[in-house]
C-alpha cells in the first residue's frame, strides 16, 4: 500500500515535470538516507507502476541515484550533488532527506517518503495544504498503536516481562515528537508490567553491543524501530543475536515500528513475530 500510495504521488506531485512530452527524456533524482538495498524494497513496484503509465527507465526516465548509508551528515552534498544534475524531480526519504533536498532546492518538486512529523521539521506548512515545493507521505501514527503493539507481544509471548527496544539516536529536529513515542512507550509498557529499556544505535557497532548486553541482562523481546541503521545492518543483527535465540522483525514509523518477540533461552528458540503495523500516510 506504501508503493501505491507513493506512486500515486509521484505522478501526480508535478503535471508540468512529468507531463508526455516523448522528445524529452526526464529525469528523477532519488535522495536516500539509507542504501540500495533499502530503496530496491520500494523501486520494485514503482518501477511497475511508472511503466505501466508509460515511464521506462533507459527510454523517456532516467533515475539518479544517492545514498547516505545512515550517514546523515552527507546528506547536504548529496542533494547539492542532485540540484546539479537539475532533474524535473527529487524523491527523499525521511524527515532528514526531505530536509536536505528542500533546503538545495526551493524551485524542483519534492516527493518526500517515510517522513516524520513533516509538519514539525519545517518541511511542508501542513499536511492538508503543504505549501512550497515539497509534497508526499508521513509514516507518523498515532502514539497510541504503540501500547497496541506492545498488547500484541505480550500476546504472543505472555511470559516475557523484560523488553529491549531498539532506535536510532533521534535527529534533534524530531526530538520533541520522539519523546512523545517514548512517553506512550513507557505507559504502555507500565500497564501491561513490562520492563522496557531503551538502546539507541548511531551505527553498526552499537548493534553488536547491544546484543550483546540484552541477553545478558534478560530481555527476552525486541521492539525494532525500522530506520536505515536496522535495516542496512540486518544480516549484522541476524549473526549478533544468532547464539542468544532472539529474532527481530521491522516496519516502519517514526518509533516502535513493530513487536518481535522471544525467548532467550539458547536450548529453546521459541520466537513469534507480531504482526506488522499499518502505514499511516498524509
């Protein structure tokens, strides 16, 4: 529904940009505050749904490419390094990339993705009338479904009553919305007599510290927040938490993205996954 959603924008953020004019060949460019890997997740349909309106790339679209790798101090290059190219459009991903590329640009179209609190950023002046030239997707729910999630893993593993929950450190521009997620994070987890800790990763070794630590303290849960250091460092958290019989799942939101539950006894992997949440989009 996400790729839907987001295809749909796009080609409708911009008539004049991508208006059918077959002599031209237009071009798009793509500011990603994580890697390839992350971005295949979403170009897979939108390729499909940009074909099917008539944009093939290596025909009438071009598609440039730049990634950050969670390194959000390259992002102010890398979209100066996109405006140069001037294409007709720039897609960004997350409160960060939207914020980089409108700050290069004031003049080309931008469809942001997976945006948090576009509103409290600056990027757009709201999410009924953005203003400028930056529309797109907010993945902001409600505070609320955390305690909802938090519900569901202690469905799925009703003896569990230490959880850990992982994020990346927060930007200092969503800090005050964050802190709304961790305030409805530890109501939740207090009504329900849960022990939830709160580790923040910055990069990949942070995530072998932690899981190193969180057996060895007894979480016996993860809650994963789905930000480009979890996501580009999947496999890395796969072998950390190999030995300790712990798995994680991920999805998408500005905080808790979605529940994985587990025991950490390295006799018995007893691990269910709750489901995933549901996108919330402006």
């Amino acid at each position: 529904m996400m790729v839907v959603g987001l295809g749909l924008t796009l080609l409708s953020a911009s008539p004049a940009a991508l208006a059918q004019q077959p002599a031209k060949v237009y071009r798009i460019g793509v500011l990603s505050t994580g890697g390839p890997e992350q971005e295949n997740f979403v170009w897979a349909d939108l390729r499909r749904l940009l074909r099917e309106r008539g944009w093939v790339e290596g025909q009438n679209l071009v598609v440039e490419w730049r990634y950050a790798e969670a390194k959000y101090e390259r992002l102010p290059d890398l979209a100066a390094e996109l405006v140069r190219l001037q294409p007709d459009l720039i897609m960004a991903r997350g409160g960060p990339g939207a914020t980089a590329a409108k700050r290069a640009t004031a003049t080309i179209p931008i469809v942001m993705y997976g945006a948090t609190d576009p509103v409290g950023i600056g990027v757009v002046q709201s999410l009924a009338r953005p203003g400028g030239n930056v529309t797109g997707l907010s993945d902001d729910p409600d505070p609320e479904i955390i305690g909802k999630r938090l519900q569901m893993l202690k469905e799925v593993a009703p003896t569990v009553s230490k959880v850990a929950h992982l994020a990346r450190v927060p930007p200092s521009a969503v800090v005050p919305l964050i802190s709304r997620y961790e305030a409805a994070l530890e109501a939740g987890a207090k009504a329900l007599g849960l022990d939830v800790r709160q580790w923040y990763l910055q990069g990949p070794d942070d995530i072998e510290k932690a899981f190193i630590a969180i057996p060895r303290e007894g979480f016996g849960a993860l809650h994963v927040v789905y930000v480009p250091v979890t996501f580009n460092n999947g496999g890395r958290s796969s072998t950390s938490r190999s030995g300790t019989g712990c798995r994680r799942s991920t999805g998408t939101g500005p905080m808790p993205s979605t529940a994985a539950s587990c025991r950490t006894e390295r006799t018995s992997e007893k691990c269910r996954a709750a489901s995933p949440p549901t996108w919330t989009r402006s």
